[in-house]
C-alpha cells in the first residue's frame, strides 16, 4: 500500500480524507497544497522527517509510502 492507496481509501462522507491532510501538513509544518501534492503522489516530502511522520499517521513502512 502507497500514501496514495491509504489516502483514497479514506472515507469521503465525513471529510476524514480533510482532516487526514489538515493533521499532516500542521504536523510537517507544510501548507495544505504541499500535503495535498503528496497524498496524490505527486511530489514526495525532502525532508526525511515528514516521512517519518506521514508513516506514524498511516502504518506504512517509510520505504512504500511512495512505490509503486
């Protein structure tokens, strides 16, 4: 399973895929555009600490959260 992966199979009914993308760019300290570019697999974080923390919030190993 990939960031994306986790991100799209959030629920969509209660806003939980916003509250997942708010909780991670307040904890990366990124804006919500930065965050959203991730989930989407558009960029990846440059600092290997977002990853740590975008691994924390998933339970993805660091090294899956943006293979494919």
């Amino acid at each position: 399973m990939t960031l994306t992966d986790y991100y799209e199979k959030l629920p969509t009914l209660v806003a939980p895929k916003t509250e997942f993308v708010t909780r991670v760019a307040s904890r990366c300290g990124v804006n919500l555009a930065t965050a959203r570019l991730w989930v989407k697999g558009k960029t990846k974080p440059g600092n290997q600490e977002h990853f740590d923390i975008l691994a924390e919030e998933t339970g993805i190993d660091k090294e899956n959260l943006f293979s494919k």
